[in-house]
C-alpha cells in the first residue's frame, strides 16, 4: 500500500492540473484580498459609506474567516481536481495498468483517494491563506478570532465530505467533463433547495445546508458530514469493485 | 506434460443479451506462443479483458498459474497490453516505468533502465508519452508490461498500426523473448498472416465461441495444398483434367486452380501437355491461416 502511495503522490506532482488549479486558489485569494482591501473600501470612503456607518475594512483575520465560509468556490476546485485525478485515470485507462500488475481493486482506489484528500488540503488552504495576506498587506491581520481552530476543522471535514461526493461522482460517471458538471451541478441544485424554507426539513440533512452552517454548525454539521463522507465512499468503493475498465 | 498457465472452463460474459463469450474453454501451457485469432468482434479482447482482471465473467471459471481464487496474486506473474498500450500521457517513459515499479513493489530501480533497452526506448529522455509516435507508445506499453519479468505476457492488438518495419522488430522481440526467458505468451490479432509467423498454438474465437485449439504442426498437417498451372487454353486444360476427380476452378489469365490432393503434380502437366495445352507455369502453394480460419466458420463475417 505504500508504494502504490508513493504512486500516487509521484502521478500528483507531475499533475499539471493540480498545479494549475492550485495557483488559481492563491491567484483568485490574492484578487479577492487586494480588491476589498484596496478598491471596495476606498470605494466605500469616497461614496461616504463610512460616514453611515457602512465599513468594509477588513482585516488578514476577518478577511480569512470571510473565504473559509466561502464554500461554492472550494467545491469548484475540489469537483475539478476530482475530475482531474480520479476520473482521468478512466479516460486515459491507467487503472488497469494497477490491475493487470496484480494490485486489488480496493486498493488501487484506496490509495487513490487517499492521495487525492490529502492533495485538497493545501488547494483549500492556499485560498484563504492568500486573501488573508493580501487584506493584511494594509489593514493588519487583526485579533485571532476564538472560533477560528473551530472553524477550520468544521471546514475540513466539511470539505472531506464534498471530496466524498466528488469521488462517488467521479467513479460513477468517470468521463472528465461529466464529472465536473454532476459535482457542481449537484452540489449547486442541493444548494437550492436551501432557498425553499418547505423544503427545509429535509434539506438540512444534505450536506450542502450543513456547509452553508459551517460558521455555526453543531452536532448535525458533524453527523451529516461524516455519513456523507462513508456512504460516498463505500458506494464509490462498490461501483468501482464492479467497474468495467478498458 | 507442461505446466498449464492460464485456462478457461465453460467462461461466459454477457452484455445484456449479447454473450460476447459463450461457455469458452481454453488452455494456454507453459512456453507456448499462443496465437489468439478472430475477426473484430470475436471476443478476443474481452477474454483478455477477463484474464487481467478489467472485467468479471457472467460465469464459468478461469485459472492462472493453477490458481482459480486470489487471482490478483497470481496476477502479479502477469505483463500485459490490452487494446491500444494505456500509458500516462503527461509522463516520460521513465516516469511511466517507475510508476508501474512502485505499483508492482519492484525494489530494483535497474529494472526501469532494463525494460527500456529490451524494447530498444533508452533515447526518448524528456519526451512525453503523449508526444510518442504509435510505435513507440506500443514499445513503452510492452516494456511496462515486462517490468518484473513476468512469466506470462498478454498482448492484444500488439502490432495494430505499427508499420511493417516495427511488426517486424516486434515480432523479433516476442520471439526472443519466448526463447531466451521462456516468456510464454498470449497474443491476439486479427493480422493473420502476422500470428501465423510466430505462434506455436493457435485459438480460433469466433463470435464468443472457442471454434478450435491446436498447435503449429497440427494445423501445418490440416492445410489442404492448392497447385495453380497457368496455361494457354484454361478451359481445354480444365476438361482434360476432368476425368481426375479433382476440384478444378478456372481463374482469370488462364490461371487453373487444382485442388483435392492432385496425385501427381508431373502426372498433371503431362496428361495437359500430351492433350495439346501448353503449360507456362505450375506453382504449388499451401492454404494461408486466413483460409483455414474462413473454412472454420463456414466463410462468415
């Protein structure tokens, strides 16, 4: 298993996809940071908003708090490097270079995955990190916030589920462009069913109403999120037991 | 009696309605060449398919290495290529190695460098595999498929667009490497006249059916010979030879098609040439493996 590990990282380093979607993270954090800090608050002074009582000063803290709740973004990236790294492998039928050289099914998606949750890390990380910075680079980074530890880690297995659901997803539909529109399709479609207040009762079991609570989610943001993330990944884990691959 | 390495027990595949393998029995021993042949279709490939562990059978059973459970074990012994070679497009060829070394748990870093002489791939250095010309990526699939140096080797479509230069070299190769590291060696093609220059058995599959197994010497014994006399009057030379019983076929530019065991080719030419008919050409050319597949199923595509 460590080896094929060891394949796995050596197939992510020279993923240029991975490379690219990660400096898009840093690119769109640091656009996002310089923007508010620069442009929309000076925007804000000269439109006298300040003089109301309207400020858009943000700080490195307050500006990291305000993209980590940004979630529709990390679950762009996520879909697409799932697309990328899982579903590739479909298209460029390498998995059965894994199975004809004797390696289980199970083990040729477990090391996959492995690879690909730890590979998500530093891309959802780098987003938040980079905006902070560039929101720091005038205004400070502020007082650290007392949910921020929280936080994070409500973040991170929240966004381990949504890499759960893109990595069913990707073993389900395994063609690259498919891929990218079911996990942002789905997860945009779960999305609105939140904006239906009837609905509500049975949205809130859906993992993306509990990422719109990841500021404040509690026991139920904890218990979606971690059934999510099994349930995606046995069946993920059955369907591709089953796969036909070329 | 040789060491079986690989053998198929009444094996099914159904998709839907269609059994694209239909209760196959088939034996592949140790050492063997085993030519697998049939048209598109046939079901080559999904019994190879099968065989490396890329799709489950409907039914029936199948073997490695005498093993019929904890086949991904034995399939460890295995180096295979099936359909057009799947290599990692944004890879080198060093890169691709060493990704099948670390999937394979090979220690010996030298067996990269190995692979790449023995299908003759040490000069491409930084060039991507999506970069390769057919041939090559054809080359980097078959070196892939020997890392480890497996017992039994796999190939489907091997030569599939090569040019006749690299059928030629490949053929080389697998024959080498079938005599020098007694590599035995599944190979299924639709080129014919290919196989039939390098296998040393042969399966006929046709429409998911196993028509037929047999060896070399087997199939050289059931060839039937054919004689062709060209001739200055066909039709005159083909009613003097009528009393022969013989199976005679006028073909254009005077060209006559003798079949059904002449007893004596001199025989023929005399009773031709004391009937008046000038004989310009006799030559005696034995049935190819294409017609002896086409006789097998009844001359059905």
């Amino acid at each position: 298993m460590g080896k094929l590990i060891r394949a796995e990282f050596l197939k992510l380093r020279k993923s240029l996809g991975y490379k690219v979607l990660f400096l898009c993270a840093m690119g769109l954090g640091l656009f996002v940071g310089f923007l508010t800090a620069y442009v929309v608050n000076d925007f804000a002074d000269v439109a006298g908003m300040g003089e109301l009582g309207i400020t858009f000063t943000t700080n490195g803290f307050m500006m990291l708090k305000n993209l980590i709740n940004d979630t529709q973004t990390n679950v762009i990236l996520i879909s697409i490097f799932s697309a990328i790294f899982i579903s590739g492998e479909f298209a460029d039928r390498t998995y059965g270079i894994a199975l004809y050289s004797g390696v289980p099914r199970w083990k040729v998606l477990a090391s996959k995955v492995s690879v690909y949750l730890i590979a998500i890390l530093p891309m959802i990380v780098i987003y938040p990190v980079s905006g902070m910075l560039a929101a720091a680079s005038r205004y400070g980074f502020g007082t650290v916030p007392d949910d921020l530890l929280l936080l994070c880690l409500r973040c991170l297995l929240g966004f381990a589920a949504v890499a759960g659901f893109c990595v069913l997803m990707s073993v389900l539909i395994k063609n690259v462009g498919g891929v990218i529109g079911a996990c942002i399709g789905g997860t945009s479609a779960l999305t609105i069913l939140n904006l239906f207040p009837k609905l509500e009762p049975a949205a809130k079991f859906s993992f993306m109403y509990q990422l719109a609570q990841i500021g404040s989610g509690g026991w139920m943001f904890l218990g979606v999120m971690i059934v999510t993330l099994v349930v995606s990944l046995v069946l993920a884990a059955v369907l591709f037991e089953r796969a036909e691959l070329k | 009696m040789s060491e079986t390495v690989f053998t198929a027990q009444n094996l099914t595949k159904k998709y839907k309605q269609l059994r694209a393998l239909d209760d196959v029995r088939m034996e592949v021993r140790r050492g063997d060449i085993y030519g697998f042949v049939g048209e598109n279709g046939a079901g080559k490939t999904t019994l190879i398919r099968v065989l490396a562990g890329l799709a489950a059978p409907s039914g029936g059973q199948i073997t490695l290495f005498g093993k019929d459970s904890n086949l991904a074990k034995e399939r460890r012994r295995i180096g295979g290529m099936v359909e057009s070679p799947a290599v990692y497009p944004n890879f080198t060829a060093k890169e691709n190695l060493e990704v099948c070394r670390l999937q394979r748990g090979i220690a010996d870093k030298g067996s990269i460098q190995r692979a790449l002489e023995t299908v003759n791939l040490t000069y491409t250095g930084k060039k991507k595999a999506k970069n390769f010309s057919l041939g090559m990526k054809q080359r980097l699939g078959l070196a892939m498929a020997l890392l480890g140096d497996p017992e039994f080797l796999i190939l489907d479509e091997p030569v599939n667009g090569l040019d006749p230069a690299g059928i030629m070299e490949f053929r080389e190769l697998l024959r080498k490497l079938n005599a020098e590291r007694g590599i035995t060696i599944l190979i299924s093609s639709h080129l014919l006249g290919e196989l039939f220059q390098l296998a040393t058995n042969y399966g006929f599959i046709h429409r998911g059916k196993m028509l037929e197994q047999i060896t070399l010497a087997e199939l050289n014994a059931k060839f039937k010979k054919q004689l062709y006399i060209r001739v200055d009057d066909a039709p005159k030379a083909a009613s003097l030879l009528a009393p022969e019983k013989l199976e005679v076929e006028c073909l254009p530019a005077n060209i006559l098609r003798i079949s059904g065991g002449p007893p004596s080719n001199a025989g023929l030419v005399r009773t031709l040439v004391s009937g008046g008919v000038a004989v310009e050409e006799v030559v005696l050319r034995g049935e190819a493996l294409e017609d002896y597949y086409m006789s097998l199923i009844g001359g059905r595509h």
